[in-house]
C-alpha cells in the first residue's frame, strides 16, 4: 500500500482536518506528522494542549494509521526517514509563512517520485478562526498560568509587551505585523510593571501601589485578554509578605513574578548608583526564593531572580556568582539588567553564562540597549525580551500634545491627525457592537 505523509498541529480538531485525512486516505497508508511544541514555536503557533492529548485524540481515528512527532516546522527530517508516496495538506502554505516549507517539500520528493496534494483551504472553519472565538469566551486562570512556561520551552524568543490597564492589554493582544515572507509577528506575554502601574495611578515607583491595588488592575487586563503575564514585583518585600503575593498571582492565572536582589525603599534601576541603593546578600535573596517556591501551588509558576550587579557596579564576576546562587535556591529564570546604552555587558553576562548554563530561561530588559533586535537576541541565547515600559511612556507624550493643541487652537480640529478613530476605539473594544 502506498505511503501517505499528513501533517497537523491538531490543537483544534476540526471539519478542515477531517477533509484532508479522508482525502489523503484515498492515495493510501496515512502516516500522521504531530507537531511538537517546538515545531509550534517555528512559526508562532505553540499548541495550548499537550502533545500526548493531541496523539491519543488522533489515534483514534479509523483514517490515520500511525501518529509520529514532527520535531520542526520543515517536514524534511520526517519525509527522508518515511519516504512517502504522497503528501497531502491544505494550499493555504502557498500565500503563508509556511511556504517556504511548500518547496521544500516538492524538492525532497521529487527525489524518489513523490507527489504533493493539495485541497483547497477551508478558511471558514480554520483552525486560527476557532482560536479566535475561543479567545472571545475567554481563558480560564489555570490554562493562563501555564502557558508562559510552555511558550519559553517551545519559541526561540518569547516577545513580552508592557500593560498598565485594560487598553493597553488589548493593545498587546492584537497588534501585529506581518513580514515579507509571511510571518505573522505578535507578542507572546504581557508584563505588568510596577513603574508603569504607579505611573498610571499618578504615583512614585516607590511601592506605593499595593498588591491588592496592582491585582484589581490585573483582573481588569485579564477580563478582556487571554495573553500570559509576568509580574513586576520589585525586591518582592519582606519574605512573609512575599510568599502571600506568589498565592496571590497563582489565584489569578498570573504566569510568573520577577523579583529583584535589592533591599529597602524602591529605587529605579535606570538611577544606578547615582541614588543610594543597597544589594541583597545572596544568603538573603536566596532563602527568599527558596520561601516563594515552597508557598507556590503549581509547577508551572515561575519566580525569576532579577540580578542588579551591573546596574550597581558591583562587576561581572558578583553577577554570574549570584546567578548561579539563586539557580540552586530554585530560580526559574534569571533576569540581567544593565543601564548602559551600548549592550557589551549584556552580551558578555550571557556569554559567559550560557558557557557554564545552557538550560535556565535568561530574560532581558532592552530599555536602556535597545538598539539589539530579537534576531539577535536569540543568537546570543536570550529566551525572553520584555519591553517594560513602552506603551505608558508612548501614551501620556500623546495625550498631552493632544491637550496642548485644543488649548492653543481653541478647537480639537488641528488635534485630529493625532487621534485615534473613533470607529477604529470602538472596533478593538470587545463587545462594543
């Protein structure tokens, strides 16, 4: 019997996926290539259910004779080891990010005399319009908080954006940009902040917003997005208090808290030393990671240990050592922050890191060294990008030339080029019509 190869994320099985196993049933054997989450994270796609759920759904089926893993977005590995007959898919890879795999494809089995069948895509129940709707209902808080981790672990970089209300959540959620080649750009995670949370309420970054004040403001985000968050803890206070914020965050679906090793009043990192700023000996921040990992519920919360040698002088060698330190306590992440406009010390921080550490999740805070793009940063081997500050600081500039034009005008006319639409407000607003 011939040999036919299909190939599917399967997250949402759906009357599409049924047309195309049926189809590819009729040329012979079908062999079923599952996406891994990896492969997922190749072209932005990272399945919400887990590999073995999706393998079990599609072994029952009487079309599919063989489920197997399909490690990467290409199919070569796969087809070179099966050489089949046939390869049946969808011919919505002709205008997507996928075509590039298309050719791919045709190339490899024109090598034995293989051929590739196309159906004509069923956008009106695709698997991306199902997901749409389902996002409309909603997420619940368990499937939220795990979905960080499993985006770390799956994409090469993981996109996070800043929010500090409902608006600028949904913001995050829908923006996007396509690329030449197809590709579907979109942030991953939102990342409540503390400075932009105080900002927003009109107050100093000095944790003068309180944890129940910052978690009123998250329910808000989380009513109308189904992003994951990171939390911005500051220095995540005394250990006690610390360990009710993690119960706290896990209640509400957040994915993971960064906490940085400094003590006493906040101050904000980008001052370094040109205000008064104590470090935390590692001894200390230590235990009070080893404390929130105990309080934790979940496996899939993080708690990521934000290091503050570089801003504060203290040198390389403090920094690596106290990474290392707070790894074994339990870290889930390791955040390296720097004030300097050039990136050398970023780079040789992870460098050096990634030498003797090629597992544990590095984040980045590009404010100040912003010129390095996330091409680059994968390079390097930086998992995670948090642009920590962007949407309140590009807000309030606006609002306030808007404010200056109509007092100056005496109209709003002249003020209109720098408004939003109102149609196009009302349009990102769910449920407005």
């Amino acid at each position: 019997m011939n040999k036919v190869y299909v190939s599917l994320i399967g997250d949402l099985l759906h009357a599409g996926h049924v047309r195309v196993l049926k189809e590819a049933t009729k040329y012979g054997a079908v062999t079923v290539g599952l996406w891994t989450d990896k492969a997922g994270g190749e072209v932005n796609d990272v399945p919400y259910l887990d590999f073995d759920a999706r393998k079990e759904v599609l072994e029952t089926l009487a079309m599919v004779s063989e489920v197997i893993p399909q490690e990467s977005a290409s199919y070569k590995a796969n087809l070179e080891a099966l050489k089949p007959d046939f390869v049946v898919r969808g011919d919505d890879w002709k205008t997507n990010n996928q075509r590039k795999y298309r050719q791919e494809v045709i190339d490899i089995l024109a090598q034995w005399g293989g051929k590739l069948v196309e159906i004509p895509y069923s956008a009106e129940i695709s698997e991306a319009n199902i997901k749409e709707q389902k996002n409309k209902l909603g997420i619940t808080a368990t499937a939220r908080l795990g979905r960080l981790r499993k985006l770390i672990e799956a994409k090469p970089i993981v996109k996070i954006l800043e929010v500090h209300n409902a608006l600028s959540g949904l913001i995050a959620e829908n923006a996007e940009e396509t690329t030449a080649e197809g590709e579907v750009l979109k942030f991953d995670a939102m990342w409540s902040s503390s400075l932009t949370d105080s900002t927003s309420k009109g107050k100093p970054d000095i944790e003068a917003v309180d944890t129940t004040s910052r978690a009123n403001t998250i329910n808000e985000i989380f009513e109308v997005t189904t992003l994951p968050m990171m939390y911005d803890a500051d220095t995540g206070g005394k250990t006690e208090h610390f360990e009710f914020t993690i119960k706290t965050l896990e209640r509400l679906g957040v994915s993971g808290v960064v906490i940085e090793d400094k003590t006493g009043l906040k101050k904000n990192s980008l001052f370094g030393n040109d205000v008064k700023q104590t470090q935390d000996s590692i001894e200390n921040f230590s235990h009070k990671i080893r404390a929130g990992k105990a309080a934790q519920v979940t496996h899939d919360f993080m708690i990521v240990a934000r290091i503050e040698s570089l801003i504060l002088e203290a040198g390389m060698e403090d920094a690596l050592a106290r990474a290392k330190a707070y790894i074994e306590a339990g870290a889930d992440g390791i955040m390296i922050h720097s004030r300097h406009k050039g990136p050398a010390e970023i780079i040789e921080f992870v460098q050096k890191f990634r030498a003797q550490n090629q597992h544990t999740p590095i984040l980045v805070v590009p404010t100040s060294f912003n010129t390095v793009t996330t091409d680059e940063f994968i390079e390097l081997g930086v998992n995670v990008v948090i642009y920590a500050n962007h949407m309140l600081r590009a807000a309030y500039p606006s609002m306030m030339k808007v404010a200056q034009s109509i007092l100056k005008n005496k109209r709003s006319l002249e003020a209109e080029p720098d408004c939003m639409p109102v149609k196009q407000i009302l349009d990102l607003i769910p449920g407005t019509r």
